[in-house]
C-alpha cells in the first residue's frame, strides 16, 4: 500500500508542478495508477465512470446555476444592490461599509459562485465608497472576506460538486449552508461596527449623518432590491417550498435572470453570446475537475487507499477534533496553491471515508470543508478573490490579503465555533427534512 500512496502522490503532484489542469492531472494520475497496479482495460473504465458521473442527476442544476449567474453579471445588478442597501446600511456603525458585507450576502443567494460575488459587488462599491471617503483598506478587506459568501450561502456551486462526489443530498447541503451563512455575514458585520468604532476616521464624517436620511427614502430605495429579492423567491423558495428540485429551482432562475436581464435592457445578440461563451467555459472547467475527481476516487477506492487511511487513523488512535484540526492545517496549506473546486476534488476521495470514520456527520463536514475552502480564496499566492479585487484595484495580491486579515481570523474563529456548535449546521437540514 505504501507502493500505492507514494507514487498516487508522486504522479499527482509532480504533474501539477508542470502546471497542467487539474482535471487533466487527476485523470493521469487515475490512468496511471490503474495501469501500474490493476490489469482493467482503462478505455472501458474511463467510458463507465465519466458516464456514470455526468448522467447524475443532481449534477444537472450546476451548468443552470452558471448560466443564471452569467447572466447576473452583465446586468446593472450591482449598482441596484448598492442603491438599494446603502440608505439602510446608513443606520449602522460603519455606516456604508456594510454595503460590502450585505451586498455581497445577497448577491451569493442567486449566484454560487464567491468570485463572481466579489466582482459584481465590488465593480460599484469600491469606487462609491472611496469617492465617498471610506478608506481604502477597509474597503478592500471587507469586499474579499464577504465574497468568499458566495460558496457558503445557497445556491453554491461548490456544494453541488460536494455533494455529487459525497453522495449527498443537494438540498440538504444547501439548507445546512444558509444559517452559517447568515451567522459569518453578522460577524463581518460585528466586526466592522467595532472597528470603526475604535478608528472612527475609517467613515468619513458627513457620511455619519447619513442616520438622518428621511424614513420615506429609504422604503422608497427598497424598489431597487427588488429583483434580487424576486430571484431569490424563485430559486430558495421554489427548493425549500418542495415545489422544486435544485434542477428545476436553477432552470427558474434562469428564466427569472433573463427577465432581469431584459427588463433593464441588457438583453441583446452581444449579452447573449457573451453568456454562451462564458458558461461553455465555466462548465467545461469544473466539468473536467468532477469526471476526474471521481475516476480517482473510484480508482483509490479499488486500489483500497481510504481503507487503508481509515486503519492507518485508527491505528494512531487520532482523536476525531485532532483529524479535523489537521485537516484544516491541510486544506489552508493547499489553499495556497489550488482553488476551492480543485481542493475539494483532489481530496474528497480519502477525507470523506476518514470524517465518516471518526464519526462525523457529511452534511455538517461539506459546511465545515467550505468554510475552510473559502478561507483559501484569500489567502496568497492563489486565493482566487484576490486576483478579482486586484483586478478592480490594481493592488498588489499581498495587500489586498493584508487587508483581508481580519477577515480571515473571523472565519478561522466560525470554522472552529461550528466544530463545537455543529447544530449551527445541522439545525435547519432536520428541522426541514427530519
């Protein structure tokens, strides 16, 4: 078995340093292994497992779900948000900072995907607010940790492929995401009440008077939301109303996104290419990750690796907290160097039997893995959201991390509250679904 592992993680590893994809790389390292150690006709396995996982059914809402959120993107979405939330943001201490924080929460409800969130909300609100005064850092900082909300808050792409490649149930997953979700969102929030509190010239001062702006502005700026809000009635609502299957909410999110789309005249032949293009691109990308996440998966399963890995824990008498601290020591340090679609891949196959080993509950483990995945969109040198801001900013990569700091300790602090708290996961999945 030793044999097995070290040359699983020579191939693997060696052939992402030559920088090839990393679903390309997880199906050469499948053939390989397959090849090396087990005499199977490898076109007939490569045939049945890629077929298997792209006939599954559940699979079906994510090329929706891009499509949905491809079109979000060429609307005038996030200057709506921000007229929208920006009178009523005006009531808190940090006044307009929370923009970042809700927009960002809102816009993760109809896209599942964290660096679209952070693109979107950040094209309008990083120039308001520093036109407006705000600080550069803070602004900055707050749009990166509040992006990584678009994995955690449902509909989230990464959770569908969490729970294809886990068995798991999509509905399930994405009722355990919406309370942390909201929860990690307040804390940003906290955070920035407190910090500007203790640095009041983080908010300019005649932005403090923006409490007194009239009650009849702010219900009327409610209008602005209203797409948003509409979307996330269809989608949210048609899923946990049980008038519709994730594939079924996402087609009529993508009906409600084109009606978007056409009601603020975005809807053309130049919007509709752009999205086609864009999705095909999106879709093949992740699609690629999943068949080859899954053929190693099966392949490691029938070499007997997580069998293996699961006696290898027990033998060392791991305690279970002690499994998931290292886990996350892991994942952070793969975080550096692979995104969340590809971290999740890469690892599922020998975690999932580990965490199932030591006891843990799936569902409230894939929250716990986004959690820690989103902490690797902010983290150098490849935290994927730092690219996006640093495409709206021109900053460098380490600043825009320095800046994000504070926000990243806080989803440290959530990662180990929801270790000892795992109700805060599993509270709304049994309350809906027994």
């Amino acid at each position: 078995m030793a044999t097995v592992v070290g040359t699983l993680l020579v191939v693997l590893f060696g052939t992402l340093a030559t920088g090839l994809w990393i679903g390309l790389t997880l199906l050469l390292t499948s053939l390989l292994l397959i090849f090396i150690f087990r005499n199977i006709p490898i076109d007939l396995l490569l045939s049945q497992y890629t077929f298997n996982i792209l006939t599954t059914p559940d699979l079906v809402a994510l090329p929706l779900f891009i499509v949905m959120g491809e079109f979000l993107f060429r609307t005038r979405l996030s200057r709506s948000l921000f007229d929208g939330l920006a009178p009523w943001a005006g009531l808190l201490p940090g006044r307009l900072l929370h923009v970042n924080i809700l927009g960002c929460s809102i816009f993760a409800a109809v896209s599942g995907s964290s660096a679209a969130t952070a693109q979107v909300v950040g094209r309008i609100s990083i120039t308001e607010l520093e036109r407006r005064g705000y600080k550069h850092g803070i602004v900055v900082g707050s749009l990166a940790g509040a992006g990584t909300l678009g994995f955690l808050i449902p509909p989230s792409m990464i959770m569908i492929i969490y729970a294809v490649l886990a068995e798991e149930s999509v509905l399930h997953m994405f009722a355990a995401g919406l309370l942390p979700g909201i929860l990690l969102a307040m804390l940003f929030m906290a955070w920035i009440m407190i910090h500007t509190y203790f640095k009041p010239d983080l908010v300019p001062e005649e932005e403090r008077a923006m409490r007194h702006v009239p009650m009849m502005h702010r219900i009327a700026a409610l209008k602005e939301l209203a797409p948003t809000g509409f979307l996330i009635l269809a989608v949210l609502g048609s899923m946990y109303g049980g008038l519709a299957s994730p594939s079924e909410a996402a087609a009529v999110g993508v009906v409600g996104a084109v009606i978007i789309a056409a009601a603020q005249k975005e809807l053309n032949l130049t919007t509709i290419r752009s999205v086609a293009l864009g999705s095909v691109q999106t879709c093949s990308m992740i699609g690629l990750i999943v068949i080859g996440a899954s053929i190693l998966g099966n392949v490691a399963a029938l070499l007997g690796i997580p069998r293996a890995a699961v006696e290898f824990v027990s033998q060392i008498d791991l305690a279970p907290y002690t499994l998931i601290a290292a886990l996350v020591v892991i994942y952070l340090v793969l975080g550096c160097f692979l995104d969340g679609f590809s971290i999740i891949a890469l690892t599922l196959p020998v975690v999932a039997p580990l965490v199932a080993a030591a006891g843990f509950d799936k569902v409230w483990f894939g929250i716990f893995l986004v959690i820690v995945v989103e902490m690797s969109q902010i983290t150098p040198p490849v935290g994927f959201n730092l690219f996006v801001i640093q495409g709206l900013t021109g900053d460098s990569i380490s600043k825009i991390a320095r800046y994000a700091t504070p926000f990243l300790l806080i989803m440290v602090g959530f990662a180990v509250l929801l270790a000892v708290f795992p109700q805060i996961a599993k509270f709304l999945p049994e309350l809906i679904y027994g």
